[in-house]
C-alpha cells in the first residue's frame, strides 16, 4: 500500500524560528517589495510537511529526503537573495540593517 501524501500544511505550524525571520525581514525590509514574502511562505509550507503536528501524516523516509533537499535549497537562495538585497544598497535605507 502507498503511503498518503501530506496534506497542504498550513503557513502556521512553522516554528518560531521561522516566524522571527519572517517578523525580523519584515521590519528591516519592505519584504513584498523585494518579492520576499512567497519565497517564506514556501519555507514554511516546506517546514511543516518536515515537522507535522500530532495526527498529520508524515512523509515517507524517501519524501523527507527529497523535501529536505528542496528546503535547504530554498534556504540558500534565501540567503542569497538577502546578500543581494544587502550589496545591492536597496537595504540600505533601512535602520540596522548590516550596520557592524
């Protein structure tokens, strides 16, 4: 028998963590601006299938794989957006942001 596909998993059962970057993001930067806020919204539907809450299904060992690859793919092309965005001075208008 074939294992269930998960559900679409809610933007909410990200963890904190992810919902800090997404607050942190939004007060340094105008992150629809920048076209930042589907990118997270991805993150965290991607996060949640990793991590589902009690009584969701859960993906197979094979589709965890595949899911934590795409995660930690989109996670650095978050980082390289951010670097752009940073390099690029479009940021720079921002109180704090990478001021040392």
């Amino acid at each position: 028998m074939k294992p269930q596909a998960a559900p679409a998993a809610p933007i909410d059962a990200a963890p904190a963590l992810l919902q800090e970057v997404r607050r942190t993001l939004a007060a340094r930067l105008d992150i629809g601006r920048h076209g930042l806020e589907p990118m997270l919204n991805e993150l965290a539907r991607t996060l949640a299938l990793l991590m589902p809450g009690p009584g969701d299904a859960r993906l197979s060992p094979e589709e965890q794989e595949k899911v934590r690859a795409s995660f930690a793919g989109m996670v650095d092309t978050l980082e390289d957006v951010l670097e752009a965005l940073h390099r690029s001075g479009r940021a720079g208008n921002v109180l704090g942001w990478g001021e040392r």
